[in-house]
C-alpha cells in the first residue's frame, strides 16, 4: 500500500469527507457535507505523486488499460469499513484521481425517505424504473436500496452490470448475480445482450450512457422482465429529453411508443442541507399512470409536467411538495432547501 494515500485516505475518514481529489502539482481537496475545501494539513501531491498513487491502487493490467483508454473506474477496499468508487482520468496531459466513498452500511428505502408508493412498483414482473439525478445525489444508494428490498421481499434471480461494483450483496430470498464492466464483461452492451440466457428476473444496470443500452433496456423490459437504471439528469421531463437524445430524430416515435409501454416511474433525487448541517435526500416522483403513458407516447413534456403537479393524490411528487413536508416536520429550511435545487 502507498504509504501516501493511506495518510489522505485516514485524513479524510476523520474529516468524514465524501470525496477526495488529487491531481498533480494541486492541493488535495476533500468535500464534506456537499462542499469542496483544500485543507492545509493533507498537502499537495506532485505529478510523480500521482502517479505512484494510481499505480499502487490498480494492477499492472488495468493500468495498461488506462493508458489506453484515458480513463478508468474502478472500486477499493481502504479497511474493513472504507470502500470508494474512484475515477482515474487524464487532466492536461497529467493523471488525477477522483474518489468517493461508499457507505459501508447499506439503508433501507424507510432510511433514505423515498416515497412508499415505489415499493409497490418493485413488485411488479416487468417494466422499467428510472432514478435520474445529477452527479453525487445519491442514485447508486437508493438503487442499492431497491435491491436489497427485492432481495429480502421477493424469490427471483437478480442480474447486476455494473462500473464498478459499489455494494456487495449476499442472497437473501433471491439469486443475485453481480457482474462488473471489465472485470465480468467487456462492456453494458455486451452482457446486456447476453443477459438473456442467464435467466434473470429482475436486471439492474448501473448507468444507461448511449443508446445501445437504452434500446436494449426497452426490449428486456418488454420481455417480461423488471429493469432498474440510473441516468444523470434533473427532472423526469429531462429524462425523457434525455432518453431521445440518444437517437436520431426519426425514431424517436418508436423510442417513445416503446417507453410508454414500459416505463412504471421516474424517480428524481436530491440532496439538500438539513437543520443540522446533514444531507437529506428529497424526491420527484413521476408514475406512469394512464395520462402519463399517453403524454410519453404522443412526446408532450408540458403535459408530464403539469401531471405530476396535479396527481399528488396518486402518489406523484414534486421537489417542493416533499421540501413543504420535510420542512412541517422541522428537518430543513425550506428557503435553503429550495435555493439548493435552483
């Protein structure tokens, strides 16, 4: 072990920081309850520094891979209580190094505060759940949720393509079969296409990242399977802008029949300040009701919008609806907390 990261990384588990951030010739910065700071004590590391760090951290062969691919993530193991999702990349032709920890103990749904109707949705044989939210929200965490409530609720085999692994699980009711982009499979579009013939039930993906995921996502789910993905935007309208993004124009009328088909809900997170200087996750919850499925299939995203403000009794949520209760219930303040999502 490099006798230099253990130091950051025993800083940084002391500072209960997040994130932590190397790159050559720069101050190391840590973040800590969603704010970046270069505390003095953890130094500078130079270019050599760098360097030393990631190749103590990957194997020769990744390493290699990196060199080839300009980036690469991978997960790490600091002790028994500290694992990190990191990201090594290249940065002005020199190497950095980004890593986020990963909460050791898993919560529950209840935990995180998501909306009870999703648990409903997590019975169900097949159709597809989105969680969207910007970088550092917490999807991994509600997604590893979600699978932990299948696994103790529900008998089945569970497939996971992931990058990289973050949580491991053990069998509970269901068969869970993990596997990790590179390490398992080459990469989400090969082990997608394969999935198939491993007789799954329920398919978490990591990440849907181009349109060969997303395509191949639609079909599982239309073949009496339940698939469970995250996409980076902020809004279930975005989402969906997002999704058709991904092909040329003149599919778009497909892509959209297909997701009305098969899309349950979209649920978008956040983490906001509360009164005591923590992170509280708050929710958007859009469900696939009949007028949504027909807003999906015929493109109209004003309409998704306004049918999510006026389906609260359905179970649908918006940002500010769930801030309003949070705040009843003295969590946060709500002027804060609406600031953090603008």
């Amino acid at each position: 072990m490099n006798t230099q990261i253990e130091t950051i990384l025993q800083k940084a588990e002391a500072a209960s920081a997040s994130d932590i951030h190397l790159a050559s010739g720069e101050p190391v910065a840590i973040r800590v309850d969603g704010e970046i700071s270069f505390p003095p004590e953890f130094g500078t590391t130079t270019q050599e520094d760098v360097l030393s760090i990631i190749q103590a951290l990957l194997t020769p062969e990744t390493f290699q891979n990196l060199k080839q691919r300009k980036e690469y993530d991978f997960s790490y193991s600091h002790d028994e209580w500290h694992r990190y999702r990191c990201n090594v990349f290249y940065r002005k032709g020199a190497l950095s190094l980004s890593m986020r920890r990963i909460k050791k103990k898993l919560l529950t749904l209840a935990e995180i505060g998501v909306p009870e109707q999703l648990t409903e949705l997590l019975q169900k044989n097949q159709g597809l759940i989105l969680i969207s939210g910007p970088a550092g929200s917490g999807k991994s965490t509600t997604m590893a949720a979600m699978l932990d409530w299948i696994n103790s609720n529900r008998k089945g085999h569970i497939v996971t393509i992931e990058d990289p692994i973050e949580y491991y699980f053990e069998n509970k009711n269901c068969l869970i079969s993990q596997r990790e982009i590179d390490s398992d499979t080459n990469s989400f579009g090969d082990s997608l296409r394969a999935v198939m013939r491993q007789d799954p039930n329920i398919i978490i993906v990591g990440e849907i990242r181009d349109n060969e995921t997303m395509e191949t996502v639609l079909k599982l789910c239309s073949t009496g399977h339940l698939v469970i993905s995250t996409i980076h935007t902020s809004s279930s309208s975005q989402t969906l802008h997002r999704i058709l993004s991904l092909f040329p124009h003149e599919r778009h009328k497909m892509i959209l029949s297909q997701l009305s088909d098969t899309l349950l809900a979209i649920v978008n997170q956040r983490l906001v300040p509360t009164i005591d200087s923590e992170l509280v996750a708050i929710f958007e919850l859009m469900l696939a009701n009949t007028a949504i499925k027909n807003a999906v299939r015929g493109g109209d995203i004003m309409q998704i919008e306004n049918t999510i403000l006026t389906s609260s009794k359905e179970g649908m949520l918006t940002f500010k609806r769930h801030i309003d209760q949070l705040a009843l219930q003295g969590r946060l303040d709500r002027t804060k907390a609406l600031s953090a999502i603008e």
